[in-house]
C-alpha cells in the first residue's frame, strides 16, 4: 500500500441528519455494521493520509517513564 487509494463514495449510503445527536447514532450504527477487518483498515487508510507514505509499517509505542513521589 506505498500508494494512497482513496475510497469510493457510495453517494446511495448517505444519509441527512438533523442533528448532532442524530449524527453521533448514524455513525456508530454505521461503524458497528462494520466488520473488524473493515474498520482496521479504514483506520489504516486514515494513517496513511495523515502520515503520507512515510508511515511505518507498524504503530509506533510511546513509554514514558514517572517518578512517584
């Protein structure tokens, strides 16, 4: 996937909410009709748009050390 492939819009999904309350249940109806492996790789998908092709092959961990006093 070193090039950025856009998805389709499926103009027949969309829907008109009228409100943000509405909109917030559409999604996570939409999200939750959603197979893993879809949303995996939605999230991939957003990953390399942000980062570009210079995105890492894998997450990167972050460990942060804190004294406790």
């Amino acid at each position: 996937m070193d090039e950025i492939e856009f998805p389709k819009i499926n103009k027949t999904a969309l829907s008109i909410a009228s409100s943000f309350e509405e909109a917030d249940k559409l999604d996570r109806e939409y999200w939750h009709s959603c197979t893993p492996y879809e949303r995996l790789a939605y999230m991939e998908l957003l990953r390399r748009i942000n980062y570009g092709t210079a995105a890492t092959a894998r997450l990167q961990r972050v460990l942060e050390i804190i004294e406790r006093e």
